[in-house]
C-alpha cells in the first residue's frame, strides 16, 4: 500500500525506543553525578576542589548520558534496517 513510509507500528516502536533512550540517559546521568557528589561527601572536600570534582563529575554525567542516548538510537536503527 504505502510503500517506504513507516506503519503506525514502526512509528510506535521508534517512539518507545527514544523515550527509552532518553529516560536511561537521564538515569545514568544522574548516577555519575551522585557518585562524584557522594566522593566529595566522603572525602570531606570543601571550597575550590569540591567544585572541581562536582564539574568533572557534571562533565561526566553529560558524556555518560549522551553515549547511552546515541548507543541506544543507533542499535535500535541497526535492528531496524536489518529487520528484527
């Protein structure tokens, strides 16, 4: 019928797998952070060091959350393609 354009659901299942994607790298983002935060906590770090370690850890959580985010998108788009 309509070839080349996505069924209802195709459209449903990519839907699924970015909201997927997003909430885990939310969560795995949010873990990173938790434990920089909790090894400053620990270390009893103050003033300019601990904003170091909650920077890197921030910096951390970002890059963690964005390779989950495009590992998941890319390996849901490779299952796709190959038809699973």
């Amino acid at each position: 019928m309509d070839m080349g354009r996505e069924s209802r659901w195709e459209k449903d299942a990519m839907t699924v797998e970015i909201v997927f994607a997003l909430v885990t790298a939310a969560l795995l983002a949010a873990v990173v952070f938790a434990a920089a935060f909790a090894l400053a906590l620990a270390l009893g770090i103050s003033g300019s060091a601990e904003k170091v370690v909650l920077a890197v850890g921030g910096l951390l959580a970002v890059t963690a959350g964005v390779w989950r985010l495009v590992r998941v998108l890319l390996r849901f788009n490779e299952q796709r393609r190959m038809g699973r």
